[in-house]
C-alpha cells in the first residue's frame, strides 16, 4: 500500500479509496468534484449522471446510480470503497438500501451543496424551480435532504450561514408532520454536521496575471471607464434587478463604466437582462457565457464584482474574482461575511439598495485606493485554494474511516 508523508498534524497518512456520487453533475458540483479528485491524497473515482432534471435526480438518480453502482461492483468494474463522499442531490437512503449486500459497512459522507429547504422561492409563482406547484414549496424533496442526513454517517454544509439557516428551519418543517415528528433528531444531526468549504481552482486562473504581469492590452481594456462584473447565474435568486437599478444610479449620476455579463444562463433569460441591454447600450461589452480564456480576461480587467442575492451558500465566483484582484461589493448577509475578512466587511459589505449605490460611486471614482484593497484581499482568500481545502478533506476521510 502507497503512503504519503504530508506536513499537518497526523502526519503519515495511508490512502483510501473515496467514490464521489454526484447525481447532478455539472457547474458548482462538478467543480468540486473534480478539484477534490485532482488535489486529494486519496483515491477519488466519480460516479455521476449529468446536470439536467434536477426534480427527477432527486427521486430517480439514487436508483439509477445504485444500479450502475451494483453492476460494477459485481462485474469487478469497481472497486469497494473505504467511504463514500455524496452531494445532496442524492436520496441516499434508497441508494444504500438498493446497495445493502456490497455497502451496508462502509461509511457515507454527505455535502450539502445547497437544501431544498431554505432555497429561496421567486414570488412570481409561474416561474421558478416550483412552478408546477403554484409557487408553492414541495417539501418532498426536502425530506429527501432531511433523511439522507440521518443516513449520513457525517454531514459536511460549504458555509456556516448554510449550516445555521438550515438547522433554523428544521423544526417548524419537522412540526408540519401530525406526530411522531422526531424533533429530537435536530440535535443529532447537529452533533455530526461541521462546516468544510468549497475548494475553488484558483490556478486556472493564473494566466490574466501573465497577461498584467506582460502589461498587455486586450480590445476591451479601457483604463477611463473602469468595468463592472456579474460573473453568476441569470436567474431570480441573484436578485438581478437590484444590480442593474444600482448601474442606472451610477449612469445617472454621471460616472463612466462598462459592464460585463459572464454568468452561466439556465434554461430562458429573466427579461431583465434584455431591458439592461437596451439601457445600458454600449457600455455592456459582453452579455453571455464567457468560454475559460474570455472570462480570465474580463475577471483580471473587471475593477469590481457585485453581488445582490437573494441566494448564497458559498460563492465561488465572488471568490475567483476576488482571486483576480477584483473589489467586491455583496450584501452583508449569507455566507459572504465569512468569505470576507472582517476588516474589510465596512468597505466592502453593504447593508441595503442605497449602500450599494454608495460604495460602487466610491469603487468607480477612487481606483487606486480600490485597486490597493482588491490586492490584499486576492492575498487573504488564497485560504480557499484547493491545495489547502483538500488537506481538510482528507482529514475527515480519515478520521470517519477510523
């Protein structure tokens, strides 16, 4: 067996086998999988279905994976894990009970990306992940989150805002029920649950600090009018209609800027970013899904990065434009408090609309007192980089293993 010597507090470690289930494989989920594998000291393999149809994942991809799972298993195609690291788009009580003869001893890790109980519902109820119920909240699947907790040998939530919203909401769900409502397991699950971020792949990155460092020009570098970064998803939960009524305050007000829309597009755009677009005109350079070389360049040109979400368990790409020397400016709630030292929360936090407006005036017209800030906090988030995470990961393989 293959050991590795690693300079943290347990010294020798010998490698496991890890196998990471991830039925709604893609964006966020995909990434942490990948860069887990890739920097772990273990021995990661993936079993995965693609990011589609995320209602039928939950219900349907616990069988299909135990399946596939079952079948390797008996054909030698897998090999038996020491523990198995689950998303929490995975109903991991049917998975473990369709796999009971190869997995009945071996320890489950769940990660809880996101909870289908404290994800925010827009309040147009046509629209949205549960329009099909009017608006309306199917607590099924957050059932599903509740009992593949309680199946879960260790519960692992990507931010402390994450872990106390839920446990917040847990009990007036568990009250809904007529009896047997089993409030007394909140304890429990708290007493196996901890916080572990997300690792984020910050050397991906590391080509726009060649591009600086050559003091090379793209075609859209413009030094005069500073540029404005929404590098999340389209959809309501990033609460897009404050960051463009805040733009049309800066516009008003005079002050110059271009704007660029990098976020991954789910499914039809929310009109919003159509009507920014005939506003704004010119001074949006880009509006799509950037490819990898695009959105490096605009995340090193980007003066600043604005965040107004409704929705945010962690924030990798906040992370990766601050990684790139880019001001945040995001909403003093969620998890963004914990990714920001709290030296820089009054800068760089604000607590309503009128803040925001303020300090993105102050970001646009004080560059280089920006730019000092955006520098230091590219230093301070590199706690984040997966080389560091991944060594924590393995820490908890280890001791759930032992």
């Amino acid at each position: 067996m293959t050991f590795f010597t690693i300079s943290v507090s347990f010294g020798v470690m010998i490698v496991k086998k890890v196998t990471i289930i991830s039925p709604y494989h893609g964006g966020s989920h995909k990434a942490w999988a990948a860069g887990y594998q890739k920097h772990s000291r273990h021995e990661v393999t993936l079993l995965t279905l693609p990011d589609r149809f995320w209602k039928w994942r939950m219900h349907g991809g616990a069988v299909t994976l135990a399946r596939r799972w079952r079948e390797g298993a008996e054909y030698g195609k897998f090999d038996r894990p020491d523990v198995f690291l689950a998303t929490d788009m995975l109903d991991v009580t049917t998975f473990l009970a369709l796999t009971r003869p190869y997995t009945a001893t071996i320890p489950f890790i769940l990660y809880m990306h996101e909870n289908q109980l404290t994800y925010p519902l827009p309040q147009d109820g046509r629209t949205g992940p549960m329009r099909r119920q009017r608006g309306e909240r199917d607590y099924h699947y957050v059932f599903i989150n509740y009992t593949s907790m309680l199946a879960a040998d260790r519960v692992l939530f990507n931010s402390r805002y994450h872990r106390e919203s839920w446990f917040a909401a847990l009990p007036n769900f568990l009250k809904h029920f007529p009896e047997y409502n089993e409030l007394g397991s909140i304890e429990r699950l708290r007493g196996k649950s901890e916080v572990l971020p997300v690792g984020v792949d910050f050397k991906r990155l590391e080509i726009g600090d060649w591009r600086l460092a050559q003091n090379l020009q793209s075609p859209i570098t413009n030094p005069q009018s500073p540029l404005i970064l929404w590098n999340q998803r389209w959809e309501y939960d990033k609460n897009p209609e404050a960051f463009f009524a805040a733009l049309y305050a800066v516009a008003e007000a005079g002050i110059p800027f271009r704007v660029a829309l990098c976020g991954q597009v789910y499914g039809k755009r929310p009109s919003i970013f159509a009507e920014a677009q005939e506003k704004l005109g010119s001074r949006i350079i880009h509006a799509d899904f950037a490819d990898d070389d695009t959105y490096r360049q605009l995340l090193w040109e980007a003066a600043v990065v604005i965040s107004t979400a409704h929705h945010e368990f962690f924030g990798i790409s906040i992370l990766e434009a601050i990684q790139c020397q880019t001001f945040p400016l995001l909403p003093h709630r969620l998890s963004y408090p914990e990714l920001i030292p709290e030296p820089y929360h009054l800068q760089c936090l604000y607590a309503n609309q009128g803040g925001l407006v303020q300090r993105l005036k102050w970001v646009l017209t004080h560059g280089e007192e920006a730019q000092d800030t955006a520098v230091a906090l590219s230093r301070a988030v590199t706690r984040f980089d997966w080389p560091r995470i991944a060594l924590q990961y393995d820490e908890i393989i280890r001791n759930v293993i032992d």
